[in-house]
C-alpha cells in the first residue's frame, strides 16, 4: 500500500465528445418540451374554454328540468352575515311560480334588453324574511346562448349599467294568500341582476315591502347597500335582501353545474 499519490483509474464517462455533449443537450431540451407540452395541455384542458368549463356550462343549462324545485328554491335560505352590518338572515319561501316562458313576465325594456339572450325557460320563487316584513322574488332566466352570448351581454349590462337602471328592474311575482299579495310593480324597492357568463342563466331579485307600500324612489341594491346611504329601501335594508338572495341562488347554481371558477358577472 502506497500513501502517495491515490490511485487513478480510468473513468469510461466521465471524457465526452464535444458531439456527444451537444446530442445530451439537445435531447434533455425536447425531453422537457414535451413533458412541459403536456403538462401545459392538460391544464389548458380544465381552463376557461375547455372542457371542464363547457361541460358545466351545459349542465347549468338543463338544471331547471332536471332538479326538483324544492332544491332550486329551497323552502328556507340562510344568509349568514347578509344583512346591514353582516347580521344574519333567514329568509322562507312563501309562493313559487309556475315554470313558464318569458312572455310578459318583464316590463317591455328589459324583455328588449335580455331578448339577445333569448328564453329558454323562466323559473320565479317569492320569500319573506323572518319577521315577514320585507318580500324578494328571486328569478332564474334560463336562455338559449351559448358562452360567447352570455358574455357579449354581461359586457352590454356592465358597460351601460343597465343592472341599475330603474326602468329596466325586474317584475315582482306576487301570489295571493301570502305576504306578497300586493307585491306588484309599484312596491319594488331595491333589486340585482347577474348575467352569469359561465352558466346560460340570468339571476335576478327584486325586494319590496310587506305591506303593499308604494315607493317613489327604487334604488339598485350596489347603491342601497352603501355607507350612509339614506334612502327608504337602504335604510330598511331592502338591498341587502335583494343583493343576499341572489348572491346565494347564483352560488348555488354554480355548485350544482361544477362551474371551476366563479368569474365575476
């Protein structure tokens, strides 16, 4: 045993071609192109127009045949921190319509407005909060477009603003019997409206008082919601009812469909 130098032995790998390195190079680099390709497909695949997104967007549109009413308006909805100052609300269903077309169920204007759409189906339940002073008809508005039609008109709706013009509000659905009885168009108070762009749906809610009271002045439930807004229906907090409501029907929507992302509308 020597204590010199260590023993050098021949290393077969470790002295390369120049060709050889350049060949290395090159194969690790389309190596990892393709796996990248493919990763980057597969996560296209699921994206905002792939598959995932347009196979919910179809099954949002047959919800309304295919789930039973009493679980698109679910007989209570509970609206944890949905009131003025986040306190709690609960609201029950007090009337359902009967699932119908469009056919004057909206004033002229917003049959214009929503008439790129079209009318697939019209679905319209009315609740009452839990001292049944306040009435919400919640609407669901199945069309008949397709993704680029929802789109090119929540564009038209947030351009123009017209979710908070007043002459283009939703109709009340008032059913005799309840506490919405004399809910009709001059009781509207505060409203929203959501043009979904990733569901074929409109959602809607329109608020208004029990007691059949007239108001002069309706505002959009974004404006009635505000700090120090006085107005009758913001200070009784009607926008909070109508903004609350709709906010949960269109999440549900969502959940039922498996839309993979909620995209503002």
């Amino acid at each position: 045993m020597s204590f010199g130098e260590p023993e050098r032995r021949p290393r077969p790998f470790a002295r390369r071609t120049r060709g050889q390195v350049v060949a290395a190079a090159v194969c690790l680099v389309l190596g990892t192109g393709l796996i990248g390709g493919a990763v980057t497909g597969a996560w296209l695949a699921d994206g905002p127009e792939g598959p995932g997104t347009r196979h919910a967007f179809a099954v949002a549109g047959d919800l309304w045949h295919e789930v039973p009413v009493d679980q698109l308006f679910p007989p209570t909805v509970q609206g944890r921190g949905a009131g003025p100052g986040e306190a709690d609300r609960v609201w029950t269903r007090i009337a359902v319509a009967p699932d119908s077309g469009c056919k004057g169920a909206f004033d002229a204007l917003l049959t214009r407005a929503l008439a790129p759409v079209g009318c697939e189906r019209l679905l319209r339940a009315t609740y009452t909060d839990a001292t049944q002073s306040h009435v919400t008809t919640v609407g669901l508005l199945f069309t008949e477009a397709d993704a680029a039609g929802m789109e090119a008109l929540a564009r038209r709706f947030e351009r123009e603003r017209l979710d908070r013009r007043g002459d283009l509000m939703p109709l009340p659905y008032a059913a005799k019997d309840t506490a919405a009885e004399g809910f009709g168009p001059d009781q509207r108070a505060s409203w929203a409206v959501s043009v979904l762009t990733d569901a074929p749906v409109v959602v809607y809610a329109v608020s208004g008082w029990a007691d059949g009271r007239t108001v002069d002045e309706p505002q959009p439930a974004e404006d009635a919601m505000r700090s120090g807004a006085t107005t009758a229906p913001a200070q009784a907090g009607l926008g909070h009812e109508a903004r609350g409501l709709a906010d949960r029907f269109e999440r549900a929507l969502r959940q039922r469909a498996g839309t993979p992302t909620e995209r503002p509308s």
